[in-house]
C-alpha cells in the first residue's frame, strides 16, 4: 500500500492558511494517517478546519486544531457555576436513550439560563446538546445548542405520479438523483446556481461571511455527506387531512435531507469559541457556553443563523425546483422544517429561545418529516402542540450503532440482502449508514404518540447519498453530524 502524500498546495487548496498549521498538518496526517486514503484524509481536514474547537482535545488531531483557533485569552470572561439542581425536563422513549445522551441533557438543565426542556426518543450523544435534545433558554443562545450544521433540515415535494413508475423507469430517476445534487464534504458546482439568498447583506457586511461567500455560493444546491440524503419513495396517503391538505392516495415523493453546508459550520465554530471565551463553564459543559442577545455577539450569530437556516431551505429548494423540472410536474403539496435551530418563541407566557438540536418542530398543526433509515418507512407528521416536549418531536430514528461499530460489525452481504429484502436501490452510501445502525423507527413513533399525528408515509426505493468508500472513523467520530 502507498503511504499518503501531501503538498502544502493540497492544504491550501481546502482553505487552509498560509502559517505554521500546514506543516504540522502535513506531518500529523503523513504520520498517523499514512496508510489511508488522500481523499479521507482531505475530508477530515476540511472537518478539522471548518471546527477545529471539536477538535483541540483530540490526542492527535489537537496539534492541528490549535494551529487553527485563534490565540485568545480564553480566561478574560466570567467563571460560571452550574446551578446544583437543573430545571426538570420530560423524556420521551427514555428505555432507548443511551446514557450518554441523559448526561448531557442533565448539564444542560443546570445552565442558569436554562427555562425548559425535553428528550426525544430518538436521542444520543452529540456536542454540547445531546441530538435529540430540546432546551429553551433565557435571552440566551447557545451556538453548540443549534450545532454544527446549521438549519440542517428536510423537505418532502408530493408529485401526482403512479409509483409504478419508480420500478418502471428505475433508471430515468436514478440519473435524475444522480443530476440533481453533490455529495460529499466538499462537494461544488464549477457552476454556481442563481439564488436571491447569495445577495443577502450579511454576506457583504459580517467579516465573517464575506471571505465564504464564492465558496458558499457553489455549494448552493449540494447535499453533504454522513446521514445526508436525496431519494424518491412512495407516499400513501390513507385519509385527506386538512392541514396536508392531500387527498388519499399514493404518490411519488422526493425526499431531500441535509443543511447549511461550510455556511453553518463556520459559523457554528466562530461563535462557539467566542461564547467559550466569554462564559467559562466547568470543562464537561464547555461547549454549551451561550451568548446573549442583549450583547453584539448574540446578535452576529442569531443573524448569521439565520441566514444559515435561510441557505440550507435554499439549497433544498434549488434541488427540487431541478427534480420537478424534469418529472415536468410540480408538486402538489411541499413538506419541509428545520431541526437544528433555535426560535423565539412564547412559553407559558413569555418569550423564550427554543434550541432544537436534532428535533422536530411540533407545535399545534405544524406539519413536519421524520425519517427513519434508507430501508424503513418515514413519516408525514401534524404537530399537538405538547408543551411536556416544548413542542417538538424527534428528528429520525436515531443511532443505535457509532459509525465505527457499524463498520465493524455489519458485513457488505448483509447490507445488499437488507436493501433486496425491502427493494431498495442505494446508490452511494456506506455500512455506517446501514439500517441496522439505526433504532427501530416504528418504537420511536410510538414513543411519541402524544406529541404528533401521522398524516402519510414515506417509503424509500431510490436512495442517494456520499458515494466515499468505508473509512475507519476510530480517530475521531462525529455524532453530531449523525443526527443534525
């Protein structure tokens, strides 16, 4: 096997500065990643430099890290102490939460700026929140509350097609799939799209976001790699709903999951260090430092969330707007909502920050999509608007297996039966995003029965997502991307 061979031209190719972080990058990855491949190595290394704070801890990876985060006086802020008992928060399906996830929740529950919160069934470890987790604050937000990929979310487009179809003309949608959307970390179009969230002020006003902007932009319409998904299934529809407003029926449904891309991820690590330096927290609570909305700060990054939240709708929207062009169909109805963002909204009578890290929107009637693997059914949901879950639903099934035990432990001959054995075509994709890494979707739902109405269902048969080949994710997991 050839040992891997990088040029600070590689690096600086990726975005990395000119300085000292290229030739400790090129020593650590040529060093302890000399046998994998450069395009693994490259991914990691534009993870490492969009949030090299996830990082700094990291036996190995950390040299590379602290190249990169600022050289700040992270003791200039006030030392904040966890309050002793946290605000008390309900738990949904907790016999299928894992431990780690509860710890988490439990720190977050003792911030003083902490009001309410909750646990969906579909929780599991992440950074700062737990993935599944709900929590309203104060007049605060927490930027590692909302995560990483900022307004990653999903959107659903019912078209008035026999499903038939999608066995008929596998092929016709497959390449359709395979036109529509990039995956993969870095992924861009040598052609921007044309878009109006690109003239967005922020983009020419926040220092931050100016010097993104030309990578932002080809990136508009890409879908991300890890649980990142574009796939078309069925969509049976038993009873006409009147909030969905479709009638009963079956239907062909395009399904897109993924969120802000680099946009997001840069903006969650700038602001996150900020708040690090601003609120020192005991070490296991660090990455869930807030910032006020009272103070400059606050206002950067709710802004610049939200223009986050607005690109990630964007590049949805720019990949379906491609589907329905050539099915020469528009869809009858579009499903889409966020689950990794924060909202103002009203909670028992005054105005909170609702953080919603791999949750689902469920207020009173508000529609929604939650997943469940590339083999099993999703679900098209109506919101109770349940205050125990501060209105909100799980994101998706949920992880049972890290990406490396699913690698590990599930063998290619397994994965090919299970996809054969519901009729999948997976086109991409690796064993870290088999189905058997995923909980039982079905147990999720009836963990939340009390907090959303089914109104249809989603059946995958033509599934596409990052076609990179199985990578040893040992030295470094990311959960957060699992789940947001």
């Amino acid at each position: 096997m050839s040992k891997l061979k990088l040029t600070g031209k590689d690096l600086r190719g990726i975005g990395y500065p000119e300085g000292p972080v290229i030739s400790v990058a090129m020593t650590v990855m040529q060093k302890h990643y000399k046998h994998e491949a450069k395009e693994d190595v490259m991914a990691l290394l534009q993870k490492i430099l969009a949030a090299p704070v996830e990082y700094e801890n990291d036996a190995v990876l950390g040299l590379i890290a602290e190249k990169l985060i600022p050289k700040k006086d992270l003791l200039d802020g006030e030392s904040i102490s966890l309050n002793q008992s946290g605000i008390q928060f309900n738990v949904f399906g907790q016999e299928h939460i894992e431990e780690g996830a509860m710890h988490q929740m439990y720190q977050a529950a003792k911030l003083p700026v902490s009001v309410a919160g909750a646990l969906m069934p579909d929780a599991h470890s992440g950074y700062g929140l737990p993935i599944g987790g709900v929590l309203a604050t104060d007049n605060a937000v927490i930027p590692y509350g909302v995560g990483v990929d900022i307004g990653c979310r999903m959107c659903l487009s019912i078209f008035d097609i026999n499903p038939k179809e999608l066995t008929d003309k596998e092929s016709y949608f497959a390449r359709e799939l395979g036109e529509a959307t990039l995956f993969g970390s870095g992924a861009q179009f040598d052609r921007a799209a044309n878009h109006d969230i690109m003239d967005h002020a922020l983009f020419y006003t926040l220092p931050l976001l100016k010097h993104l902007h030309g990578r932002v932009w080809k990136q508009l319409g890409t879908s991300g790699s890890g649980n990142h998904f574009a796939e078309f299934g069925i969509i049976e529809v038993k009873e006409k709903d009147a909030v969905l407003g479709v009638p009963a029926g079956h239907y062909v449904g395009f399904l897109t999951h993924s969120g802000s891309r680099a946009l997001g991820a840069n903006i969650a690590n700038h602001y996150t260090k900020i708040a690090i330096s601003k609120r020192r927290l005991p070490q296991d609570a660090k990455n869930l430092a807030w910032l006020s909305l009272d103070e400059q700060e606050g206002i950067e990054y709710w802004n610049a969330m939200n223009l986050a939240g607005d690109y990630a709708s964007a590049c949805h929207h720019v990949i379906h707007d491609k589907i329905a062009k050539q099915l020469g169909r528009k869809p009858v109805k579009m499903v889409e909502n966020h689950h990794n963002f924060a909202w103002k909204e009203i909670w028992e009578g005054r105005e909170v920050i609702v953080h919603r890290k791999g949750a689902t929107p469920a207020g009173k009637d508000v529609l929604g999509i939650i997943p469940g693997s590339m083999t099993a059914d999703g679900f098209i949901v109506k919101g109770k608007g349940e205050s125990a879950s501060v209105n909100s639903a799980s994101h998706g099934a949920g992880r049972k297996m890290s990406r490396t035990r699913a690698i590990a432990s599930v063998t290619d001959k397994q994965f090919k039966e299970e996809l054969k054995k519901f009729g999948v075509t997976l086109l991409g994709g690796g064993l870290d995003e088999s189905p058997f890494a995923y909980k039982d979707i079905n147990v999720v739902m009836q963990s939340q029965t009390a907090l959303v109405d089914v109104v249809g269902r989603f059946t995958p048969k033509i599934v596409k997502m990052d076609g990179a080949k199985h990578r040893n994710w040992s030295k470094k997991e990311r959960p957060d991307i699992v789940g947001e």
